[in-house]
C-alpha cells in the first residue's frame, strides 16, 4: 500500500494556494488516504505580475477536477490536487515541481505561466520522468527546440500569436512598427515571430524596447514612441506590465492618436484597465461568447461559460479554459491508457483529436506535443455590450492553427521527440 507522509505546514500551505478570491475550496489531504488517491501537481504563480492568470487558471483545473470526481474519478480513484507558488522565478518551479512528485507523489504536473518556468518545469519533470502539460507559457521553445517527450502545451505557442495576428495588424495599421518587449523567454519569441511577419510583408520594425520584467513606469518608452510616430504600437508585455503600459499609454494621449495592438490580450487585463485605456486590437486564445471560439448557444464552451460564472460569480477568461483543458486532457490520458505511467499517458495522448469548450476539434501534434486549435483576434469593446457589461471583445477573425503554426517540416528542425527506450 503506498502511503505519503505530508506535514501540516505542507497541507496548510496547499490549502492556501488552493483557496482564492474565486472560492475554491482547499484540498486537505490525510495521512492514509493516498491509495484511493490520485494527485496531480499544480506549479502557478499566487504571488507577483501573474497572480491573476494563476487563479483563473486553478479556477478552470478546479471545475475538471470536479468534473471527473462526479463521473467516478479516474481509475476508481478520487483525483486531487496540491499547489505550489512558483513565485514567478525558474528557480523555484523547479524546487515546486521537485517536491510535488518526491514529495507529494503527484503522478503530473500542470501549470506556470511566466515561459521561463514554463521551460525550467518542463526540464525538471523530464528528469523525474512525469507528465507536464504547460497550460499557460507561451514561449516557442517549449514545443521547439527544448521539447520534451513528456511535455505538453495547451496554449498557443508565440510563434501561432504573431502569425495569426501580424497580418491583420499590417493590413489595418500599416507597415511602420514600434515593439514594447518584455525581457525573458515569451518576449524574445513573440519578437522574433513578428520579425517573421515583418520579413513576409515588407513591415518596418523602427525600434524594439527590450524591458526588464519589474518595470512599471513606461514613461521613458512611451517618450520615444510619441517622437517616432509609428503607424503600429505593438504592446508584448502581459499581466500587470500590460496594464501598466496602456494606462500609462492613455495617459500620454498616445491611445488616441496611434493605433496599439498585440499578440495577445488578457480579458483579465482588460478587467484592470480604466474604461479610456480599454483600446486595440489583440490576439485571443479562447473567448466565452463568440460562435468562432465556442460556438452557437448549447454548445460545451457556452455550458462551461455558464457554470464556470454561476461558480465563481466571474467571467471565464482564456486562462480559465487553459486549466480546465489541461485538467481535462492529462485525466483522460490516465483513463485511456488505464495507468499513470507517463510513457502510456503521453502516447495516449499523441494526435488524439477531441472536442472540448472551443469550437471544433483540436489534437496535440505528435511531432511536438503542440495543441492544434484556432486562434483568434478580437477587438476590444471598452464598455462591453448591452447587457453583459463583461462582454469586453468583439472577435473579429479565427485562423486555424495548421495555417499560423511552423509546419511538421520546418518544427523537426528544432524539436525531435525521443521516447525512453
């Protein structure tokens, strides 16, 4: 009988992680309870720029959970989670990680949203030999050159951002770009997507601000953005430097007169904006009401939509789905492969095409372990609709994800999945 020994300071500590401002209830495990037991690893930030996306995310992992306990668990077995904060540095993802499996005989891990954790998990579960499904670090190398048999990533890569959106942002705005880039892994791959972009459409890029990640006042860049009068500000940063960056953007009247936009916006950020700095044009990985993301009314996205606001009293954001799709998939690869072993798991896992809380149905490619699904461009609705004050963009365009994603061809050049012999 496998038992885990887990302190009080470890069970209070999950339990705190686990409770947020959504009402989730924590998870008190005991000693003795392991057997009937199925532990899944949760690395996300609860401190720093990302809270927020960390709590969206756990909320949409909560409602799988619940989910898959209602129908029986999986394998007999009550599925549950321990969370750890990453406190958004690599270096303590990997400890997490590291103590979740060695620790907490979690059987997988899920999570992290800065990209360079992304990277360092997916590192320390390929040495402990478990699962890791990247819900929310968007960074090309994940699924590019520091692939891992065992790593999975949900959210669309930096590379499907820029490509989805560069195009109608050149089309709309012109070809004159000014770039604010976050300094870290997820910016350094949205930038050199874009430069992709820029080579295929003639685009300009007249200057790229490169930011460290603790920077708040943008008033220096924003200078210098007002002096180069470009026909496109593109806005790389997420969390709380997004917001900063476009409150700050209102405040210098540059809102009004250049057109920003970007690969990727946030409906958590938006949330944060003041209603003058809610302005752009953005990419958007899910989005609960739109018939291109999830389809007409009755539909599973509108379903989970609906539960997901009657549960948390909120409105789910893409991080939202993020969760609830990894939770999803890494539990229906344990009940399809009748076992926990991440070599059968990961293999069930391969071009296994499902539908789920987005329109159509997606696959996890096998020759990176990439998601394949649509992504969209929305605009933003600054006061939301009548009615649904919370309705904050207007999807305007989809792109398959086989159109804006590198091809089988052009990713064997950087990623080659080797399974343990």
């Amino acid at each position: 009988m496998l038992h885990r020994t887990i302190s009080r300071k470890t069970v209070l500590k999950s339990a705190v992680a686990a409770t947020t401002a959504f009402g989730i209830p924590a998870f008190l495990p005991r000693i003795g309870d392991a057997a009937a037991e199925l532990a899944i690893g949760l690395v996300e930030p609860t401190t720093g720029i990302y809270a927020t996306y960390g709590e969206y995310e756990r909320a949409g992992i909560a409602m799988a959970v619940d989910e898959w306990n209602a129908r029986g668990g999986v394998m007999g077995r009550k599925v549950v989670t321990v969370a750890e904060d990453d406190a958004n540095d690599p270096g303590v993802g990997v400890q997490k990680a590291r103590k979740l499996v060695q620790q907490d005989h979690c059987v997988a891990l899920i999570g992290t949203i800065n990209s360079g954790i992304s990277l360092s998990v997916s590192g320390a579960a390929n040495s402990l030999g478990v699962m890791f499904m990247d819900s929310g670090g968007h960074t090309d190398d994940v699924t590019g050159k520091n692939c891992n048999w065992n790593t999975f990533r949900v959210c669309h890569s930096t590379w499907m951002e820029t490509h989805a959106t560069g195009v109608d942002l050149a089309q709309r705005f012109g070809k004159k770009w000014y770039l604010i880039t976050p300094d870290y892994a997820f910016g350094h791959s949205l930038y050199d997507g874009y430069v992709d972009v820029a080579k295929k459409l003639g685009v300009e890029i007249i200057a790229n601000d490169l930011v460290p990640l603790t920077l708040t006042d943008f008033s220096p860049v924003l200078t210098k953005v007002q002096a180069a009068k470009p026909s496109l500000l593109i806005v790389l940063n997420q969390g709380d430097q997004f917001v900063n960056a476009l409150k700050q953007a209102s405040a210098f009247g540059i809102a009004k007169s250049t057109p920003i936009g970007g690969p990727q916006c946030e409906l958590e950020a938006v949330e944060a904006l003041p209603v003058e700095a809610r302005v752009g044009f953005w990419g958007v990985e899910w989005y609960y009401d739109s018939p291109l993301s999830v389809g007409p009314a009755g539909t599973p996205g509108r379903k989970f939509a609906a539960d997901y606001k009657k549960r948390y009293g909120k409105t789910a954001s893409a991080r939202s789905a993020f969760g609830y799709i990894s939770m999803d998939r890494v539990l229906w690869s344990m009940a399809e492969a009748k076992s926990t072993d991440a070599l059968k798991t990961c293999r069930a896992l391969e071009n296994s095409k499902f539908n789920s809380i987005f329109q159509g149905s997606a696959y996890f490619r096998k020759e990176d372990h990439q998601l394949m699904w649509p992504m969209l461009i929305g605009e933003i609705q600054p006061n939301g609709t009548p009615g649904d004050k919370d309705n904050l963009f207007k999807i305007i365009g989809s792109q398959p994800a086989d159109k804006v994603e590198q091809t089988v061809a052009e990713k064997a050049k950087v990623c080659t999945i080797t399974y343990p012999s």
